[in-house]
C-alpha cells in the first residue's frame, strides 16, 4: 500500500512519463528529481520499496520508447539516431540494455 507521500510521487512520476521526461539528458537524478518535483531522497526511497532504482526505470522508459519509434517508422529510426535521441553516450550499452529489457534483439522486432 502506497503512503501519501508516495503516492503523490507517483502522480507526479506519471505526469513526467506522459510528458517524456525521461528523454532529458538529466546527469545525476538530484536534476533528474528537481524536474519531478521532488528530492533525490524520496526518489531514492520510493524506487527501493519497488525492489529498483531510479536509473533502471528510466532506462527501461528509454528502451520501451525507442521499440515503439522503431516499430512505427522501422525504414527511417536508425539506431544511431536512437541512440543519440535519448542520451545513451555508448551504442553497446543501448544494445545490451535493449537486449536484457525486450529479451530479444533488435533485428529480432
């Protein structure tokens, strides 16, 4: 069961989600939390009682959105492309996280 504060965290998650705030190149999640509206503290103790982190799940945003782009515009979403649009520095990253949250490969789509 959420608490209050919690929840009220998780509506304002949702609202960042709807607005793909997860796309911003945010460096720490202290950024990351100010754009949400709350501190890197709560941030931190919401997503351990999820059994995650705050950095996975913006990663699996990430990825989920980058499957969607390449499954409505397969010809013209490159993976470069992809991969400088939301931020990832290293393209075997993207290709391992891709890997590990869709458990598939990307040519496998």
């Amino acid at each position: 069961m959420l608490t209050a504060e919690f929840k009220e965290l998780e509506d304002k998650l949702e609202v960042w989600v709807k607005e793909k705030g997860y796309r911003l190149p945010d460096s720490t999640i202290k950024q990351s939390a100010a754009r949400i509206g709350t501190s890197s503290l709560k941030l931190h103790q919401y997503f351990s009682a999820q059994g995650t982190d705050f950095r996975a799940w913006r990663t699996a945003l990430r990825i989920q959105d980058a499957m969607e782009m390449m499954k409505q515009a397969p010809e013209i979403i490159y993976f470069k492309y992809i991969n400088f649009l939301l931020f990832f520095y290293v393209f075997k990253l993207i290709l391992l996280n891709f890997e590990l949250i869709s458990l598939l490969g990307p040519i496998q789509l």
